[in-house]
C-alpha cells in the first residue's frame, strides 16, 4: 500500500480489513455496546465480529478510531457508576462515597487488628546436592558461575 493510497491522516501499517463482515450498521452496533459498558471483547462478541477486527479498523480508520475512544471514555464512565461499592472500588477506582469510605475502613480494621500469628511452618528440606570428588565441608564445593 503506498502512501498516496491511504486514507488521509491514516498512520502505521495496517491493511484495511475487507470482507470482515464489519459494516456500518456493525461498527455502530459494537460502538453502542462498548458505550453501555461491555468490554472490547464482549462487544465484538455481541456483534459476531472477532475481537481483533475494531481494533485493525481503529488503525486504519481515523474517524472510528475517534468514535471508539470517545465509546471506551463513556463505557469507563457506565463500568465506574453501576460498580458495586466495595473496598476494590475504593482503592483502584478512586471512590470515595461514603459506602466506599466505609468499607475500606473496615477492611483496614480489620487487618490492624489481626494479630494471629500463624503457625510454624514446617521446615522445608532441600535434596543434597550431589558433591563428587570434592569434600562437603569446604566453601569452595560448589562451582560458582564465571561472570565473564
């Protein structure tokens, strides 16, 4: 593919799929499921494309790659406010709802004040390592790797 024949402003070099099966109306099928909140892979399910034909088409397509990441931004957006509220929510989204708040402040409670000391573990036995024609006592029984 030369230069001149690509779409203007497209980069890299990807092809452009043809005969994918994602038309228009598919495009506008997965871009609305990923706008719902459904992963890139459950919206290409859905759309009975394989989950790496929206992204070649993002390569090569300037104007649906737009499309699609402003569909991930809202998607992100939909995923955050219908998450449950819980203590992951707190502290890889950045929640801080009150719900959250709580939760995560329990959790560090609770940790803090954990003080079961766990048992003692039994000893793990190593196999020896076979020493021949050098005598086990010395420190030098064992072949160091050379660093050169």
């Amino acid at each position: 593919m030369t230069a001149s024949s690509r779409p203007a402003g497209a980069r890299g070099r990807g092809r452009p799929a043809l005969g994918d099966g994602f038309t228009a109306t598919t495009q506008q099928a997965f871009l609305d499921a990923v706008t719902a909140g459904a992963k890139l892979t459950e919206a290409a399910a859905k759309v009975g494309v394989s989950r790496n034909v929206p992204s070649q088409h993002a390569k090569t397509d300037p104007a649906f790659r737009a499309a699609l990441d402003e569909a991930k931004a809202r998607g992100r957006a939909v995923r955050a406010a219908t998450m449950p509220h819980s203590e992951l929510h707190y502290n890889h989204y950045g929640c801080r709802a009150p719900e959250c708040r709580a939760i995560a402040a329990a959790a560090r409670a609770r940790r803090r004040d954990d003080t079961t000391i766990p048992a003692e573990e039994t000893p793990v036995t190593a196999q020896p390592i076979p020493i021949t024609g050098r005598t086990p006592e010395s420190s030098t029984s064992f072949s160091l790797a050379r660093a050169s």
